[in-house]
C-alpha cells in the first residue's frame, strides 16, 4: 500500500474516552496513537454505480481470458487457468480483496475474512502453493455483563450469567435446532428469517445471534435466513464435541491470498494489473470487450471468455446482455458495511482465546491476530493485536466515507472494549481502521434457494463467479470452489462446448 493511496488521520484514545465515558469528538486532536484509515477505493465504482458514462476506446490488446476481480476468487481462477494466456484485473492497488492481510513492525493481522476449514477448498489450495495453516484449538468465549464463560455453547451454558430461566432457553433453542435436518428442509428454512425462529426463546439468544450473525455473514436475525443460522449452532457444535476444524494464520486468509499473489507474480506479473477499475464488459459475437480506467486513462481489453470474479452488486452495473430476470437477481442480493479494527497494544491485554464474543457492543467479537502462533515452541509475542470485527447497518454506510465517521466507530468500539472487563482499560498505541463498503451479502430469506440460483448462470461469453453465486454465506472456500467451476468452464468453451451445455451439465442452469 503507498502512501499516496492511504488516508491519515489521528485522533486521542484516552481521557474521558478511555475510561469509558460519553465519547466527545473534540478530543480528537492530532496527538498519538494514531489511526490509520483505508480499504475500498471507490470513486470510480460509484460513478459507475450513479449512471456515469466512460469512453470505451477500441481493444488495444487481446488475450483468452480476462479475469475481473483480484480477491481470492479472481486470485484463484487465475491459478486455476494460469496454463492459458489471461489478464487478471484488480481495482485496488493490492491483491486479496477481502482476504487481505496487513503487517505492523512484522506482525501479521487480517483486515477480514479470518480462518478457513481443515480439509477445506481453501486449506486443501494452501497446501497446494506451500503454505500450512495451523489449527485455532480454541472454543469461542462470550464476554456479558462483566463475565467471560468460556465455550459459550457448550460447558459455558450453565455459566451464562443470567437467570436459570435465560439458560435454559439458550439450552431449549439448541437442542431444538440440532433435532432439525437442515439438507431434508432446506427450502422451509430458507423462506424463514432466524427472527421468526427465535420468537418465543428469551430476548438474550436474539442479542447474541444478532452479534454472531452480522459478524459471520453480515446479517441481524431479521435478515437472516433460519437456514444458515440452524446450519450454524449444529457446526458449532459439533466444533465442541468432535473438535475444533478451524486453521488460520496470523492475517487470516489474507496469508492465502498473499502468498498465492507471490506464487502467480512470480511468473504471470504480465498478465496481473491493478489498479484497473472496469467499468464495462461488453459481449460480442466472438468475444467481449472489456474497459477498465487505469492511471487515469480507459483502456480496452478483448477476450475470448470473462470470469466475473465481483459481487453481483458490481457485476450486474458493468456487464451488458445480463437477461432481465437475472438482473432483478443479482440487484436483489444486499450487501453489508463492514470496517474491521485492529488496535495494537504494546504489552499483553488479552491472550485467553482465539475469538471472543461480545453481545449488545458497538462491536460483534474481536480476534487475537496471532493466537495460532502461541502454541509454537518458543514463539514470544512483542506486540498484542486485538482484530474488531465492526459490521454496520446498511443504512451506516456512509459513516465510513469521512474521517470523522471512521473516527466515531473506532473511538465507540475502544470505549465498549474497555468497559468489558477491569484490565481491558489500556491505551492501544496504534488503530488501523479497514473500511470496506460491501464485503458480505446478506443470506437474507429465499437467498440461497432462490435468489443466487437465479443470478449465476452464465451468458455464452461471461461466466458469473464469486462467493455470492454459491452461498449461502460469503465463504473463502465457497470463492475457491466457484473459481475451480469457473475454469472448467472456460477448458470447456475453449473447446468449442456450448455454454448453455456447460451451465446444464454443472447444474449451473436455473
């Protein structure tokens, strides 16, 4: 990241914010720690996004493939295809998108997209390119009205501090949903919001699900579906009784996406352009024309076949000859305002646990960012990075586009931190505050069984990739699994397959 491209902004974390008082903003002076603003970089995007027009000069080179999108889906199709002549585009001026990993003084801390599953398409692809994620071990604590209860669904049920009669209402709701076969029922539960479902338990389970869920994909009960949620408290666990699966690294899968960038640098630099924003992707007979506005200037790429490895959000402004009913389907799918906070602290704040959950903050959990590295023999931290994780409402996107919004939720998420517990009351040295306008999409009700089958099958030239055409969350291992699908489906254009013959033998037809 260059230093052009970054936004500084300072602001005091101590005085009457730091002791966890009501937050006065004329605090903010241009004193240490400082905060280090940055993520999406969005002027072009919502230019595009108002209607406004670009030049589209005539393609002054051509190639078989053109990849949009740099994040681990774009990444991933790239390797995937790397034996083909293809160009891979990137808006931001760094690789891994949401998957991307950040380092203070060289220590490692993830901007998103926090850990992968053993055996997973993402574990078995870091495998692939040399890299060994190591396992979480770790149960997720609950921190609530002053008390941390460890494995909250598990041994921890019966330590929640609340009345026996909330206890077993959290007890009552999971072994109603372990009773659930979520694959059999699959459509009834995705029509259904985990709102509904909560109706009738005690009013804590619905605070606590409405800090996992915007965390996990993005959504409080009321835009959830009861699928993914009923799919979650069995996986979590079966986590406590078989053993945690998760793995990670300090960065999280920005250490994926990090080192499958270096792997395909290291050959394929040519054929790998960032800051390259598209702003049009136009089918033709025998190819598609791609624009792009890089350094300033449009510039026009031809292809054979396009791999939209973008949210739909963006896929569904920029690609032409999208049929309307699909259109209405990628345009249905919303999107979360996600900034990711990680405050770095120069001695030992909290070391107890891999991820910790904090129900009714202005933050949803936050992660130690080199929690895996603890268990490896001789490992002696020098700084503590805690990773606040902070989705927003959609209505509070626009706080992050100014700095002094940025300012609000980073100063808010420091004075809830250190209001948890007595020795959370120390002073971070430095904030950096990630922003991303819409990470995630909303697994809201009919998503996964009737929206995204609806937005993916590809046009004859254009095939629709990304998390956001598998579901039913956003999911490293799902962007992997749809840019292997992605690549099959090009050897088989290539080859002169129909790409309605492809859709329908991969069952990517509606």
């Amino acid at each position: 990241m260059t230093s052009s491209r970054r936004d500084f902004i300072r602001f005091v974390v101590a005085g009457s914010v730091a002791a966890g008082c009501p937050i006065d903003l004329s605090l903010l002076t241009a004193e240490a720690p400082s905060a280090l603003v940055d993520g999406d970089h969005f002027e072009i995007c919502h230019k595009v996004r108002d209607g406004d027009s670009f030049p589209r000069p005539a393609p002054s080179k051509s190639c078989d493939i053109i990849i949009a999108g740099g994040g681990m889906s774009g990444l991933s199709a790239a390797y995937f295809l790397r034996d083909y002549d293809f160009l891979l585009l990137e808006k931001e001026p760094h690789w891994g998108g949401n998957a991307y990993l950040e380092e203070f003084e060289g220590h490692a801390f993830a901007t998103g997209s926090a850990f992968a599953e053993k055996d997973s398409a993402a574990d078995l692809l870091a495998r692939e390119i040399g890299l060994t994620l190591l396992p979480v071990n770790c149960p997720d604590p609950t921190i609530v009205n002053g008390a941390w209860v460890k494995e909250t669904w598990g041994s921890g049920l019966d330590s929640l501090p609340y009345s026996p009669s909330v206890r077993d209402s959290f007890k009552k709701f999971q072994r109603d949903m372990l009773a659930i076969d979520v694959e059999k029922n699959a459509a009834e539960y995705d029509a259904k919001s985990l709102a509904q479902i909560l109706q009738g338990y005690a009013p804590e389970l619905k605070i606590w699900w409405d800090a996992y869920g915007p965390s996990n994909w993005g959504a409080r009960s009321e835009d959830t579906s009861a699928l993914v949620a009923i799919a979650e408290i069995q996986d979590i666990t079966e986590r406590i009784e078989k053993g945690d699966t998760r793995v990670t690294l300090p960065g999280g899968n920005g250490a994926i996406s990090k080192k499958l960038s270096e792997v395909l640098l290291a050959k394929y630099s040519k054929a790998m352009q960032t800051d390259a924003t598209i702003v049009s992707v136009t089918p033709q007979n025998d190819s598609v024309s791609v624009t792009y506005i890089q350094s300033g200037k449009p510039v026009t790429a031809a292809a054979k076949l396009v791999v939209m490895a973008t949210p739909k959000f963006i896929t569904s402004r920029i690609v032409s000859g999208i049929p309307d009913a699909q259109l209405d389907a990628m345009q249905a799918i919303r999107y979360c305002p996600y900034p990711v906070i990680n405050m770095i602290f120069d001695k030992p704040v909290y070391t107890n646990a891999y991820d910790t959950w904090c129900p009714g903050n202005s933050f949803t959990d936050f992660i130690v960012a080199d929690w895996v590295l603890h268990a490896q023999p001789g490992y002696v931290p020098a700084k503590n990075i805690l990773s606040f994780y902070t989705p927003l409402l959609e209505s509070k996107r626009s706080r992050m586009l100014q700095p002094a919004g940025c300012k609000e939720i980073a100063a808010a998420v420091l004075a809830d931190f250190q209001k948890l517990l007595p020795e959370f009351n120390a002073t971070p040295s430095e904030i950096h505050f990630y922003r991303r306008g819409h990470p995630m999409f909303l697994p809201t009700p009919g998503n996964f069984t009737k929206t995204i089958p609806a937005a993916r099958p590809p046009l004859d030239r254009v095939f629709f990739s990304n998390t956001d055409s598998a579901g039913p969350v956003s999911d490293v291992s799902n962007a992997i699994a749809q840019s292997r699908a992605a690549s099959e489906w090009v050897a088989k254009r290539l080859k002169g397959t129909s790409s309605s013959a492809v859709a329908a033998a991969s069952g990517l037809s509606v």
